[in-house]
C-alpha cells in the first residue's frame, strides 16, 4: 500500500534529466503520468532556441525508454518542433514501479543527407496499480482551489482522473462502480465519477473518500433457448361458417442470444471507530469501515481482487458560512466638506477581508473586482469616515470577503452644493436702524400730539399798517390798548379816564 501511494507521490517529483544541449537550442519533456498499470501515457517533445522560440530545419526524433521490453519510436524527417509519443504498459509484461522514456533529437544537415545531433532529454514517471487523479470540488460555478467549501451552496464532487486511465477503464472494464463516503459514513454509488452533495454544518471538518472500482471480469451471458415447440389451439367460431383446424405439429422460433452484466452490491458493516485530527473541529469522530468490497477506505486493510482496478481517492476539506446580510447605515446625503460616517455588518465566517474604494459618479459593479492590499477583520464589522470637498455624485465601493465568498456592495453619495447666503451683519444693521427709526417717529409723533392738546398758543395780530384817525391823536400807550382790546382779551381802561 505504501509503495503504491510512493509511485503517487514520485510524479510530483524533480524530473532526472540527461540531455545533451547544442549551441542552437533545447527540447522540454513533459507527460501527463503517472499512469495506471494497462493505461496509455502520452509524451510531448518540444523544441525550442535560445531566444525561446521554435527553431527552424528538419529534424527527426527518437523515442525509447527503459523498460525491460523496450519500446521504441522512431519518426521521419519533419519540419514540426513538436512531437507526441503515447505508450502503454500492459500487465503482465510489465509491471508497477518507475521507468524512464528519453527523446533524442536531431537536426538533418547537408541538403539533407546527414542528420546531425542537436538535443536529447530524458524524464522519469511512474506506473501504479491505483488509479490516478483527484477529487475536484465546484461551487458558484468553478472549481475550489483551496479547502474550503461553503454551507451555503451544494457541492459539485468531481473525479478528476488522469486521460490515460480514464479512457483505460471506459474502454476496456467491463463494469465501473464509484462509492462515495463523507465522514467515513456511505453515502452514495453510482457508474459515474460526480457526487453532489450539501455540506449544511458550518465551521466544521470533513474528509471525502471515494473508491473506484473496475471490473474487467466477463460479462455474465445468459442464453435463451434456440427452439421453442408450440401447439396450436384449435380455433372456434359462433358463426354457421365451417371452421378449419391447423394439423401442423410445430413452428420453430429462434431467440438471439443476449447478455447481461452483473455487478455485488456491497455491505455497509461498520466495525471500528477512528481518531481524526481536525483542530477545532468537532466531529472529529467517525466510524471506519470494514467490509470485504471497500478495500483502502477508512484504514482498511483488505487485499483486492487482481482482476478489479481500483482507484482511491481523498480530500480534507473545512466547511464555512458564506458572506450575508451585508448591509449598510448612516446619511449619503451631505454636503462639502462635511463627514461621511457609515456602518457596516454582515454575517458569515471569519475572518473577513475588507476595502473601501471612493469611485467618482456612478459605477456598475461587474463582479470582478479586487483588493490589493485588504485590512484582515475577525468580525465583520467596521465603519467608514470620509470627507467629500466637491459637489457630486460619488459611489463607495465596498469589498468584503471570506474563505468562500465575496460580496461587493456599491453605494452612492450625493454631495449637494450649498446655496450663497448674505452676511448676518448686512441684514441685521439695516433692519435694526430701521426699526429705531420707526420707533422715533412714533414717538415724536405721539408727543406732538399730547403737547397740541395740553397747550393752546395764542397768537397777537398787531397791525401796524393799519392807517386811522384815531391814529393822528392817540398816544402809543393809546394804541397798544386798543390792540389788545381788539384782540379779545380784558379791557384796558384808559388811565385819564379813570382819573
């Protein structure tokens, strides 16, 4: 077991390299191993010059390799920088262990006559009994590149074999069977390599197995029989009319043969239980199986079937909450100069990487965009402060992600001009002076009046141009005294006459 999962792990390996290298250029050799004992591994050849580019002339390759019944492949004269050899190594020729294929170029030379040589390069892969590949897992549409699933959306469980054994057990099993386990626990069998499958339990550890079994077993044919004797059974008829009977003894049928295939159904038994390392995780107990038709599942020691090739397959992945309930509060109508406070939260699992991007007019969100440098939060809950100096229409660009999502949520700010006031000095003087003004008025006014009424001014009227006789002879004490007289005061006597 160990030295078959040691082929495995050898193809992630260092390639060992012997090449001779001209003056002109190399070849790179690559594979697309390891490969399964009976699959087909396929060798791409490329040349390439100093400068990184494909060099030009004829050329020939020579492929071969180590094994104890070589193969070996020789092309003709091309103009190609590019050659492909696929070879298969079928039991019982040749067996599970590491094997190495080399290219040896040359370059023809001399209007063609001679083919001198120009580069060669080897490389090592493996051949294992196991199936090869991986367990892919598609959420949202693509394919996880960590370990890390959401609860929030089911999972696309994917077989991810290698071409040449995929197309080796479609071709040539005569049954395929994929069983599924989650926890060590069954939870599905199918012909195909897919599982879908909800991970509901948040901030939890899980370990996905999966077991491909191909049968190449001959099919189970039944054959039905080749001669069927009937007898025929008279016929009868109401009717007045005569009713003849057939007299023949037999009528011969003839069946083709048919077949059909049968594939176990396996046993579920569970016999033991198990440690599993998983941090803070809490489900860190599972059963493991012990059943003659899940061998390598769950620490089982069962020896195979040698007819049957089998591929075994796991992943440890860590489930989390995908990003919700985003939202945001605080006032996106201010005005210059003024503070823009908001407050943000969302669920989810953490941590939380955030960004904040101040974006000029309105933006489209596309889905596509990205953080260079994010503030790392252990909850999400933050708050943004900024100020705006000009007048318009600005969006607030927030970005927060986790392990398994991403939630990018735009908001718009409008910054409303502020409209051109008067100085309170220029309102309030005018206004004051006006009203002491009015006051002043009145007052005087008022006054005026109360005086007019209090006080009654008499007026004298002397007229002194006024031309009588009484005037010739009348003293000047005379005629003051009869002015006032006239005027409508008190009499004056006239002093001679009192004497």
């Amino acid at each position: 077991m160990n030295q078959q999962r040691s082929f495995v792990a050898a193809s992630f390996a260092a390639f060992l390299i012997c090449q001779v290298v001209s003056a002109e250029g190399y070849v790179k050799l690559t594979h697309d191993g390891p490969v399964t004992l009976g699959g087909t591994i396929t060798f791409k050849a490329e040349l390439v010059n100093r400068r990184g580019e494909p060099p030009s002339g004829s050329f020939r390759y020579t492929w071969k390799d180590d094994a104890l019944i070589q193969h070996f492949y020789q092309t003709d004269k091309t103009e190609n920088t590019t050659s492909y050899f696929s070879v298969s190594y079928q039991s019982p020729e040749y067996h599970v262990g590491s094997y190495k294929m080399e290219v040896y170029v040359c370059k023809f030379q001399y209007l063609g006559l001679y083919c001198e040589e120009y580069t060669s390069r080897r490389v090592q892969f493996d051949v294992t009994r196991l199936l090869n590949g991986e367990v892919a897992i598609e959420q949202y549409n693509k394919t996880l590149t960590n370990e890390f699933v959401s609860s929030g959306e089911e999972a696309k469980l994917i077989l991810d074999l290698h071409k040449g054994d995929y197309e080796y057990i479609t071709k040539a099993a005569t049954s395929i069977s994929t069983y599924w386990f989650i926890d060590c626990h069954r939870v599905n069998s199918s012909n195909n390599f897919r599982l879908d499958y909800n991970f509901t339990k948040a901030d939890t550890f899980h370990t996905i197995q999966a077991l491909v079994e191909a049968s190449f077993d001959p099919p189970t044919t039944t054959v039905a029989p080749t001669n069927i004797t009937t007898t025929p059974t008279p016929m009868t008829d109401n009717s007045t009319k005569p009713v003849t009977q057939r007299t023949n003894s037999s009528v011969n049928v003839t069946t083709i043969p048919f077949t059909t295939t049968t594939t176990p159904l396996p046993s579920t038994t569970t016999i033991a239980t198990a440690k599993i390392s998983s941090g803070n995780n809490t489900n860190n107990t599972v059963p493991l199986l012990g059943n003659l038709t899940h061998p390598f599942v769950c620490g089982s020691n069962i020896n195979p079937e040698a007819n049957k090739t089998y591929g075994y397959f796991q992943k440890q992945i860590k489930t989390r909450a995908p990003i919700s309930n985003l939202k945001t509060e605080g006032v996106i109508y201010i005005k210059p100069w003024d503070l823009l406070s908001l407050a943000v939260s969302c669920n989810g699992s953490g941590p939380f990487q955030k960004c904040v991007k101040i974006i000029v007019g309105q933006y489209n969100v596309t889905g596509n965009e990205t953080c260079k440098d994010p503030e790392v939060l252990k909850s999400c809950e933050f708050s943004i402060s900024h100020y705006f100096l000009d007048a318009q229409e600005y969006t607030v660009l927030i970005i927060v992600s986790n392990e398994v999502s991403t939630r990018i949520h735009p908001v718009a700010v409008n910054i409303s001009p502020v409209k051109p006031t008067a100085q309170l000095s220029v309102i309030v003087v005018p206004v004051s002076c006006s009203l002491v003004a009015i006051v002043v008025i009145v007052f005087g006014i008022a006054y005026y009046v109360q005086s007019k009424s209090r006080y009654t001014v008499e007026v004298a009227d002397f007229d002194f141009a006024q031309s009588t006789t009484d005037m010739e002879y009348k003293t000047f004490t005379e005629r003051l005294r009869d002015s006032f007289n006239n005027a409508g005061y008190t009499q004056l006597n006239n002093s001679r006459e009192g004497q």
